[in-house]
C-alpha cells in the first residue's frame, strides 16, 4: 500500500522556504514531518502551490512547544498555525477515522465533552481530532490526488491511495467507498467540484455516482461552511467550469434556491468575467456575483410590490425577498448583502440618470456599473445607457475633483439625449 515514488519530478526550488523550516525544526525535535495534501498535487502538476501544508506525528501542544510563535486553532478540527512574520503555515497532526471510543450523537452536544471524534448519528462527522498514524493520516483524507506526502529534505514522494496512477490518468477519486466518505462530510461533493475544474481532472465513475446520490447532503453542512465553500468554488479562476459542473450534478438549487427563473445568460456572463478578472490580477468579490444570480428574483420582487409604495420601500421588501431565498441555503456575511442591496438599488439610478455626479460619488458605483454592463451584453439594459456611463467615468477620471466644472456641466445626460433626439 505504502509506495515511494523517487523520482517524482518536483522541481525542490518550488517549495516554500517556511514550510520547510518548520518541517526541519520538527524533524530536529524527534517528530516526523512531511508536506501534505494539495501543495504536492499542485508540485506534481507543475504548478506553484497557493499555501504548503504540513502533517506531523507531534500532537497540538508539541508542535507549539518547538515554536514560539504557534497556537492551536479551531475546534472541529484542531490544527496548529505557525507563524512567520504575517505568512502562517498550517501543520496538522496524523488522525485516523478509526476510533474505536468515538461518540455517536444527534443533538446533544453534551455527550460530544471530552471526545476526540465525534459522528452523527446519520454518519456526518462533527469533530475530527482522533490522533493516528501517517497510512490512518493518508486514508482519512479526500482524494488520493490529495493524500500525498512528500519530504523536502530527501525529496521522497510518499503515495499510500494510488494518488500517483490517478493523477497520471487525470482522474479525480474519493479515497475508500465514496459514498461513505460524502455522507461524513459533504463539502466534500463541493471540494471535487472544484479540484475537477481547477486542474481539469475528470471525476472518476463511482466517485460521479456517489455525487449524484449524495448530493442532498449539502443541506447539512453548516450555512457558513457552505458560504465559505462557494466562495472558493466560485472566486478560483474557474467559475464558470464549476457552475456548468454543479449544474451538470444537479446542485444549482440546492447551492442558490430561486423561486423563479435564473438569468442564465446574465449569470454566464459574470462567471465569464470572474474568470478573466482573476486570470488578469484584477480584485474579485463574491457578493457580486450573489448579486448577480439573485438579480432576476429581485427584479421581480421588486415589480411584484404596489407601485404607490415608492421606490425604497419596493426596494427593500425585493432586497429581502431575493436575499431570503439565499439565506435558506447558506450563511451570508452582512457585508455580502449590504453589498448586493446596494449594486440592486444603483440599476435604478443609473437607468434614471438623475444627478449623475452623485451616483458616481456613490461607494458602490463601479460594482452596479458592472452589473449594468453584464446586463447591456446580454439585452436586459441598453447598451446606450452603458455606454453614457463609461464615457461619464471616463470624462470624470481626467477630472477628479468632486465638484468641477467640467463635471458639474457634463454632457447631457442620457436620458436627456434619448428622449430629445430619438
Ligand atoms: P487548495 O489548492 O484549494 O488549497 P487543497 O487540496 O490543498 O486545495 P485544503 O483545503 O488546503 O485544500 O486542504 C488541504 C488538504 O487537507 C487536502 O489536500 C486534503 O488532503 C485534506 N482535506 C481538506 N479538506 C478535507 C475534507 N473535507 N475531507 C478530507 N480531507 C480534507
Ligand atoms: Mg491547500
């Protein structure tokens, strides 16, 4: 089972000089300690890692006992972050998800005081801190492609789950029966989504199969693990292959539930564009791609509210209607939803052109902008309309100050000229 693969093909010049003191200082303490899980798949792929990961035998408190600067986070899942400066490397220790004394619960979470491993009683696990050895390390973990070890010192590549074949093959498996390991932790389902689109591995069959019958398991990953998963899903560079991915599997309603039609046209439009913001080094953020999707459900909430209501009211009676939707399937921070109220409540102004030096001035500007330049692509807004408003920037940056008079008697609004001249 235990394969050492010498000549891997890891250019040792790719890994990070921390990760690999910190292996070298538990290793001078008598610990074993190698790199883990993604960064060697990353290595083996011949791409650089994002972080390095380190997996030893020191427990918690030993591993803090070797550094000075290191504490133990989370409970869940207890790991240790090492800091050097402000770069943290993260080092778990080897569990094993065979604990004999582990505690089967429902709701009581009294009974979970004291238990290193805790499951469900429908077999969701809910604490993972049953120490083991380096094979119980590799066979816990999720993918073979992901239970690699590799040592930085000797450059020994360690594969206990055929991760090694897999990845030759560019085949994406769950490690042990599949449908067991997604029913333990369903974010799992999410994680293969991802890992397939990043690195264009195709999910293997029973893997495929155990997704499919599986899938209805998201609901019980808790709302802000969900939320913190999507947005990993979603904000990777590879947006748009994941949503074709999770549609493929089903998962769209269960991820982003709407009670009417989604835009598709629109929502492609934007992960399209997440996708090159990304490849470009330009900023990307989640909530305007919520903003996004759940742009038709507020749309027709909004048209659904009495018209004598006024607008603020129509606004934010649609703003919780839309955002509800979402909140039945995930935690979502408040900035994330004062964010898309705002990008909502800025397509109105803008389709008004009503003091436009004063939207512009808005902090939200440039994100319903966006929006309102996704929707003039796809005809759900006039591309006139957009395009006033990109020559209004454009007249405004060489004019910065707020009040000016080149901005102040800026052309004439759109509005203006649509109604005089068509
Ligand atoms: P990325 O490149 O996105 O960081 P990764 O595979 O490194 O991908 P991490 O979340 O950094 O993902 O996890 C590190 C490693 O921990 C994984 O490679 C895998 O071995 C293990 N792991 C992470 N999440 C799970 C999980 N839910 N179940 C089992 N093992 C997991
Ligand atoms: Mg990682």
């Amino acid at each position: 089972m235990r394969e050492s693969i010498s000549n891997s093909g890891i250019d040792p010049n790719r890994i990070d000089r921390r990760a690999k003191s910190v292996i070298g200082r538990l290793r001078s303490a008598g610990f074993d300690a190698w790199i883990v899980g993604g960064a060697v798949r990353d290595l083996l792929l011949g791409r650089q890692p994002k972080d390095f990961d380190v997996a030893t035998d020191a427990l918690p408190e030993e591993i803090c006992s070797v550094f000075q600067r290191a504490r133990v986070v989370g409970r869940r899942f207890k790991i240790v972050h090492v800091q050097h400066g402000r770069h943290v490397t993260e080092v778990a220790t080897y569990r094993t998800s065979h604990d004999k004394d582990q505690a089967k619960v429902t709701s009581n979470f009294e009974e979970m005081r004291g238990q290193a491993r805790v499951v469900s009683t429908d077999g969701v696990i809910l604490r993972d801190n049953a120490w083991g050895n380096q094979q119980e390390d590799a066979l816990r973990r999720d993918f073979t492609i992901n239970a690699f070890y590799y040592d930085p010192f000797n450059e020994e590549l360690i594969d206990f789950c055929g991760g090694y074949a897999d990845l030759k093959s560019q085949s994406l498996r769950l490690i042990g029966n599949p449908e067991a390991r997604l029913i333990e932790d369903p974010v799992r389902i999410l994680r293969a989504l991802r890992i397939s689109a990043k690195l264009g591995l195709s999910i293997e069959r029973q893997t495929a199969r155990a997704i499919r019958a599986c899938k209805d398991m998201i609901e019980k990953v808790s709302p802000r693990r969900k939320y913190d998963e999507c947005v990993k899903l979603l904000m990777n560079g590879h947006a748009e292959k994941s949503w074709r991915l999770a549609e493929d599997f089903a998962l769209i309603d269960l991820l982003f539930p709407t009670s009417s039609r989604r835009n598709s046209t629109l929502i492609d439009k934007a992960l399209q564009n997440t996708d090159l913001r990304v490849a470009e080094n330009r900023p990307v953020t989640f909530a305007f791609l919520l903003s996004v999707v759940y742009f038709s459900e507020y749309q027709l909430a909004f048209e659904r509210q009495d018209e004598a209501e006024g607008f603020e009211y129509r606004h934010a009676q649609a703003g919780n209607h839309a955002l509800n939707e979402l909140r039945s399937a995930m935690a979502i921070p408040r900035y994330a939803s004062l964010f898309a109220r705002d990008v909502w409540a800025l397509q109105a102004r803008l389709e008004s052109v009503k003091r436009p030096n004063k939207t512009l001035a808005l902090e939200r500007f440039r994100a319903g902008y966006d929006l309102l330049h996704l929707r003039a692509e796809v005809g759900s807004a006039e591309q006139a309309l957009r395009d006033w408003w990109q020559e209004f920037q454009d007249s405004s940056d060489h004019c910065p100050a707020p009040h000016s008079r080149r901005r102040r008697h800026a052309r004439t609004p759109y509005r203006h000229r649509r109604t005089g001249t068509h």
